[in-house]
C-alpha cells in the first residue's frame, strides 16, 4: 500500500496538504502520486517544512520557469534549504547578472566544441562494458552508469585528475540527497575539493577550457571572486554527474522491463536520438526545482505572497497528457516531444548537448553489445528521489560477451 512519510496510505489529503517531496514513500510511488497531483491539485499548498507551494503541470511548471521577476531563484533554490553557504552559481542567481556567469560557461558546451569528445568518449564507454561484459552481470549503476559521466566529465571538460573520480562522484551523489545527514557534508567537501583544483589549476599552463574562462572572467567591471569561482565549477559537477548517470540506469531499469525497445534499437540504431529524447522526458532525474515569490501574486486562482516558496516538477509537467498524449507510455513516433528535462527560461540546463552525445554514445554501445538484458532475480530498484532521481542499484545479467 502507498504511504505517506508518517507511515499512514498517501491519501488525496497527504497530496493537497501535507506533500512531502522529501519523503522515501514519494519517491518509491512518484510518478503515480504526481499523476494524482495533477488531476486533483494542479497548484498546491503543503503545510510541510514551514509551508511551500508546489506545482506540477507542463503549462504552469513552463509559466513559472520563464517568469524569473516573479519567480525568483536568487531568493530560494530549495525546500527546505541546504543552508551550506555555498552559492551554486549560476542556477542560485537572477537575470541580469545570471547571464554574465551562463555565457562563461554556454560557449564550451556548443555542439561545435564537444564535438571533438565524441571519438575519446566512445573509447570510455567500450572501456567500461569490457570490464563486465565477460561476466554476464553486472550493478549497472556501479559499473557504468555512475562512472561513465564523470570519467567522461573530468577528463574532457574540466581537465581534471582521474584519480579523483570516485571521492567527488560519491561528494556529487551524497550532495544531491538533502535529506540524509551526510548531504551537508559532502557538499561542503564537494566545494573544498573544488577549491584545491582551482589552485592547482592557477599554477598550470592556461588550457583554454571552461575551467579557464571560469577562473579569468570578470564580473560586472571586477575580476571574479574565488567563491564564484567555486560556485560556478560545482554547477557544473552537480549538473553533470548524477543527472546522466539516474537517466541510464532507468533507461536499463525499462530496458529489462520492455526488452522489444532495446531490440528495435539494435536493428535500427538510426532511431536512438529519438529514444534519448523519450527517455529524458520519462525519466529525466533532474525532477524539481525551487523558485521564490518577489511579491504577491495570484497564480492560477491561488494567492501567493512574496516570500513564499514554490517547487515546480519537470518530472511531472513530461508526463502531463495535456501535453503528451499518452504521456506515460515510450513511444519512438511520438511527433511532438518538447519535454522540458533540461529545466526552461534563463535557467535551462547548459550541458544539454553534452548529455545528449554522451547518452546517445552509451546507447549505441550499449544497443549492440549487451543482448538478453535482464534484471537479476528478486532485484529491487530503489530511487532516490529529492531534486534529482536515480536509482540506487540496478542489478542486471545478460548474454556474456567478448571484450572489443
């Protein structure tokens, strides 16, 4: 039976008034209790945390999006707030200066720049499946999905040392979970780790790369600040690590669950952009997001004051049938798919094309090489599930192959 995060069922109640966007019980039954947020209470008030507004289809997720003199993201990212002291810059921050730090970052996540990664990340996805493919099975997560994205990340965009991939990727991970105790922690590690890459990087020959532009850029006539520093280069570990790595492994999870997509992608690997497009908007782990009101206004037949908080779902606002037909089925026709997993307005997500290459390459490989995928008996797929979604483990077996 669904529950709520007091232990009692998830009732129409518990969605009109008492949501919980933090609670295990969403987050194992999310998508159907978004479904029922929709039809009941489009725009919501939760007396939880203090009180928040939450929001949850396509058009009102999309309005609030666009409108940042409304909606502000400077005034609050998150219910409740991490209170780490660390701007995520520029996500944490309002037009017009949010566009100075964006372009910093926009002109090295072109199609034009990644494209040259594209040769070098193949390699590390054919790496990664001949270390498992011999077996049979494998933890999905464990074994590509979560290393693939940094790995790729790390060495392509930021120039950094490999053999600090696993401590930042579990920093990443544990950040993106605000409600366990070691969240705090790990972001805070997250941004020293950050700080001393910085440095190190000061002392190196320039290479031209983000990391560069970043550290050299000015602000508003001044030189930016070393804090800014460190908050714009943690956006762009938080945005990029976890957020692929929970679309690969649901995409695994509906892989084992549908195995007819996975064969119609090895037959005609032509259709795999189509299918990144699908999953993103079904599975998009970048689920929620925070804004706050600069004033009173009415929204949708609601009074909101200015102060107040509201989560908009871009998780639930993708399956919404009044913008998908069929939302929650995968459908490679699909001829209208303008799914908003990226976020929408000044904020929307730079690294888009660069997730977008690097799940069109795993799914290639993937495509191919792994056949007869199935998860491992009495798996049990877990989500977490606070601002980002991914699983936690996805167990699989499958036809052992050769290695490349």
């Amino acid at each position: 039976m669904e529950t709520s995060a007091s232990g009692g069922p998830i009732t129409d109640e518990w969605v009109e008034r008492h949501f919980d966007h933090l609670s295990p019980e969403l987050a194992r039954d999310f998508h159907p209790t978004l479904a029922r947020a929709r039809a009941k209470c489009p725009v919501a008030h939760s007396d939880q945390y203090g009180g928040f507004w939450y929001a949850t289809k396509y058009e009102d997720v999309l309005r609030i999006a666009q409108d940042w003199k409304t909606f502000s993201s400077e005034l609050g990212i998150t219910v409740p707030n991490l209170g780490a002291g660390m701007k995520v810059l520029p996500v944490t921050i309002d037009p017009p200066l949010q566009r100075t730090f964006k372009r910093l970052i926009n002109v090295h996540f072109t199609p034009a720049k990644i494209a040259p990664w594209e040769e070098p990340t193949r390699r590390l996805v054919t790496g990664l499946i001949d270390d498992f493919i011999e077996r049979g099975e494998c933890d999905f997560m464990k074994d590509f999905a979560r290393p693939y994205p940094g790995l790729a990340f790390f060495d392509l965009a930021l120039h950094a040392p490999s053999d600090d991939l696993d401590e930042v990727n579990h920093y990443a991970t544990m950040a993106s979970l605000p409600h366990i105790e070691e969240s705090r922690d790990c972001l805070m590690k997250l941004a020293g780790w950050i700080s001393e890459f910085i440095e190190r990087r000061r002392k190196e020959e320039p290479r031209g790369d983000v990391v560069d532009a970043v550290m050299n850029a000015e602000v508003e006539g001044r030189p930016i600040t070393h804090e800014e520093v460190i908050g714009t280069v943690q956006l762009l570990v938080l945005g990029g690590l976890e957020t692929t790595a929970g679309v690969l492994g649901a995409a695994m999870q509906r892989f084992c669950e549908h195995p007819e997509i996975l064969e119609e992608l090895r037959a005609n690997p032509e259709r795999i952009p189509a299918a990144v497009e699908e999953l993103l908007r079904l599975d998009g782990s970048f689920i929620c997001i925070g804004r706050t009101a600069r004033h009173d206004v009415e929204f949708e037949g609601h009074q909101i004051k200015e102060g107040e908080q509201i989560l908009i779902y871009w998780a639930s606002a993708n399956r919404d049938e009044a913008e998908f037909p069929d939302a929650d089925s995968f459908d490679l026709d699909r001829t209208s798919n303008r799914h908003i997993a990226f976020g929408a307005g000044p904020h929307r997500c730079v690294g888009s094309n660069l997730a977008r290459m690097n799940l069109r390459i795993a799914l290639e490989e993937i495509a191919q090489r792994l056949v007869d995928v199935r998860l491992q008996p009495d798996a049990d797929i877990d989500f977490h599930s606070t601002f980002n979604r991914a699983p936690l483990s996805v167990p699989i077996t499958f036809t052992p192959g050769p290695r490349s």
